[in-house]
C-alpha cells in the first residue's frame, strides 16, 4: 500500500506461536510456565482493582524498580520497566539506533530482532552461530550500533558464557542487548555485567519464570546513564497499574519462582532423556524449552529430498508438529534453515510431557508400519 513507509511494505510481520481461542490443546508451544501465579500476585492485582483505575499508573514504575533492585544488586536508577520485555526490546531499537543503523543479531534466534531492525528501517546483520551454537568472530562488529545476543538462546536453549558476551561489549562502540528472557532456568548471568561494561543492557522477563506471559512485564537493567535515556523514549505508561502492582509482588517473592525454575529443569532432564531414548537429536538447554530433532529413519517418513531407497533419512518435522496438533499436542516448529529438521518443545508439567511423549510414541509406530 503506498501510505506505508518502504520499508514496512516490504518486511515480513513477527508471527508469534499460536493461541488457540477454541478447545482445549497440551499448550507446549510458547514456553509458557505450566505453574499458575503466585497467590501473592493474584491477590496484589485485586487490591489494585478499584476506582484507582481512573488514574494514570506510575510512569517511573518506581515499586517495581525498587524491588527488581534488590533482587538484581543493583540501584533502581539501572532499571527500566516495559510492557514485556518485547517493550523493552522495542525502547532499546528505537534509543539506539537511526536510519540505516547497523543492528547484528545471531542466527537461528528470536524472530523479533530482525522484524524491529525492519520497522526501524536499520540495516539487519545476521550472523550464523557455529555448529556447536557458540559465537563466530563476525560477531564483533566495531560499527554495530546495537547488538543482540540471547542467552539462553530461543529456541536452541544454548547458552554464551558471560566472559564471551564481555568480550563483545569491550570491543563494541554500540550497545550489546543480552536478552535474558531465560536466564532464571540457567546456571549463569549477564547482569553483573553492568556494573563493569556502560553498553551492555541485559533484559529480563516475569512472562516465563515468574508465570505471567498475561500481565506483560519485562525488566532492562544497565548502566544509569543507560536506562535514564531509554526512559525517554518509552512511552509515559507503558506499564498499566494492575501490572505494576503484581510485578511488585512477584518480585518480592524469587523464593517461590526459584522453586518453579528447580521443577522445571527436573522436567527438563526428564523429558531430554526420554527424547533421546526415542532416538531424537537434543541440543542441551538451560531454557525452558528443548530444541530436538527426531531421529533418523529408513523410507516412507523421510524427507522427499532425502528419500533415496534404503538410506537412512529423518522423520520431517514439519509432519510430528501437524500430528501432534490433530492430537491436540501443540509445539513449535519453524521452516527456516537451522529450524526445519527439528521442533521446540515448552517444559510443561511432567502430565503434559507423557502425554507429548506417548503421542509421539504412536505417531512413530504409526509410521514405521507403513
Ligand atoms: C518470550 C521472549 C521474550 C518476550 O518476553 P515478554 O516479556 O513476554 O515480552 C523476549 N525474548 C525472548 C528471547 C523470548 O523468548
């Protein structure tokens, strides 16, 4: 349409993972928790259910910031709060980069980066992880202007060390974004950083950890000087009261979401061990989330570009996510180089991964008699 700008006729729109409106689905699909919000939190939203609503919430979040200060050792001048952390991803592009900017970001990763330095009409770098998911030299780009990098990466689960990310940021003139969304499932962290290196800003998420994809909260936290620019460019209220007040409250209780992250990554090596009993290939996560590929096999189920007679060749993925979904089981699976030849699936309860395991289970049975 010719009212657009170029640029965002010619991008490509995020998809993000489906949300079924009608019927009931094993939802593993969008790395959701599978543990419901904490009591405090639900009970924090009610109270803050009343006239108040007529006026405008905090624009600083200030409860927010100082809470997510204690819990991240830092002042509360180093964090701004968003509308998830996609806002805060949002704040970051627009702060950082300008017209024809370079923005770098890895690949396979999170879609949004690229679909924001599109919007920005930035000048996109993606560069390719290695085989064994690290970062290549190419990722220092002295002229990047903003540089992405997720750890634990989604939807690999693969994680980069701290000390790597350091190395970026010290020879980078831009701002490195470590996008955390994970990181409360992982066994290391980006956000001492901060202290040591001005143009790293790590972000943070309550949507997976915490149980709140609903409410939209999301965290950045860097240098001062860093956040205190940002928070001119976000909106006045982005963050409405009712998730102010159950993001105080979540915060306030990291006990409780550590608990969750320790059942989830028992699920974790549960479901890992059960996949790669089936024969699947699986990449290793500290998300909460697994990256594998189903095994390889002779004939029928085969790849069509593979299915030379008598050579072993995988299961498509592309097929166990559509027989999963016609048995109510939803996973993730992209058609894009890296992606294709494997599905992601959300660490659900230990039900909901026998009930992916055991519809797996028939689909390759299934199969193998034809
Ligand atoms: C889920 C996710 C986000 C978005 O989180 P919200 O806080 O819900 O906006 C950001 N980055 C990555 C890598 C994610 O997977």
């Amino acid at each position: 349409m010719q009212y657009f700008r170029p640029n965002i006729n010619s991008m490509e729109a995020y998809a993000p993972g489906e949300q079924p409106q009608d019927g009931e689905f094993v939802k593993l699909n969008t790395n959701e928790s599978p543990y419901p919000p904490f009591d405090d939190v639900l009970e924090a939203i009610r109270r803050e259910v009343d006239g108040r609503l007529r006026l405008y919430p905090d624009p600083l979040c200030t409860r927010v910031r100082r809470q997510a200060a204690r819990v991240f050792n830092v002042d509360p001048d180093m964090v701004i709060v968003g509308n998830g952390s996609d806002d805060i991803l949002t704040i970051t592009v627009r702060s950082f980069v300008g017209d024809g900017g370079k923005v770098v970001y890895l690949n396979p990763s999170y879609g949004l980066y690229g679909v924001l330095a599109d919007i920005q009409n930035a000048k996109k770098c993606p560069i390719e992880y290695t085989d064994d998911y690290r970062l290549p030299p190419e990722i220092r780009q002295p002229d990047a202007k903003l540089t992405f990098i997720c750890t634990p990466n989604n939807p690999t689960g693969t994680v980069t060390p701290p000390e790597e990310v350091a190395k970026v940021a010290e020879r980078s003139h831009g701002i490195v974004a470590v996008d955390e969304a994970y990181a409360d499932f992982a066994e290391q962290s980006c956000v001492d950083l901060v202290h040591r290196c001005d143009n790293i800003l790590v972000l943070r998420s309550l949507s997976k950890s915490y149980s709140l994809a609903g409410l939209r909260i999301g965290l950045g936290i860097g240098n001062a000087n860093l956040i205190a620019g940002m928070m001119k460019v976000k909106d006045s209220y982005n963050v409405q009261r009712l998730g102010i007040a159950g993001a105080e409250a979540a915060l306030a209780n990291v006990d409780k979401m550590k608990a969750n992250a320790e059942k989830v990554k028992e699920n974790r090596r549960y479901l890992a061990g059960q996949l790669e009993k089936l024969g699947f290939d699986v990449l290793p996560s500290q998300a909460n989330f697994i990256f594998a590929r189903p095994p390889m096999w002779h004939g029928h189920l085969a790849r069509e570009t593979d299915s030379r007679p008598g050579r072993p060749t995988r299961l498509r993925a592309g097929a166990l996510y559509e027989e999963l979904k016609t048995r109510r089981i939803l996973v993730r699976y992209w058609n894009l180089p890296r992606l294709s030849d494997g599905i992601r699936i959300s660490i659900g309860t230990r039900q909901e991964l026998d009930a992916f395991l055991a519809a797996t289970k028939e689909i390759f049975a299934g199969y193998n008699r034809k």
